[in-house]
C-alpha cells in the first residue's frame, strides 16, 4: 500500500506541480441570506418536479391503456380474425 504511495507522490515531485490546497469557493463561504430566497430556484424546482410528476401519470395512464388492449387481444379467440 505504501508503495503506490510514494510513486504517486515522487511523480507529483517530479512533475512539478503543487500539492492540493484546501479552498473553499466564494459561492459557498458565505452564509446562506434566509430574508431574501432565491424565488428563481424554488420556482425551478416546484416546477421540475411537477412536470415529473405529470410525465410519470401519462406513462402509467399510456402502460394502463396497453395492458387493457393486450388483456382484450388475449380473450378474444375468433377464428375468422386471424
């Protein structure tokens, strides 16, 4: 374990470049404003989750329709149909 260590670290050395500082951005060191909310985001979001939402009721209504047409095929047993 030790040995992959030290090659990851000599070819860093020997590339030249420097070591990983720990910074935190200026999008997130400050402190969250809970006067003002982002009304753009919380629209974003509401309204994301609402076209999910309608999209997962129209695929379930469309696989509801399928599975009824399937049932209607499978017992209707006419010979002149086919």
């Amino acid at each position: 374990m030790a040995a992959p260590l030290r090659l990851v670290k000599g070819l860093r050395l020997a590339a030249g470049t420097p070591g990983l500082v720990l910074t935190r951005s200026a999008f997130v060191a400050r402190k969250p404003n809970y006067d003002h909310p982002n009304w753009f985001g919380v629209g974003l979001a509401f309204g994301t989750t609402a076209a999910l939402w309608v999209l997962l009721f129209k695929h379930h209504n469309e696989d509801v329709m399928e599975y009824e047409r399937r049932q209607k095929e499978r017992q209707h047993k006419c010979t002149g149909c086919s």
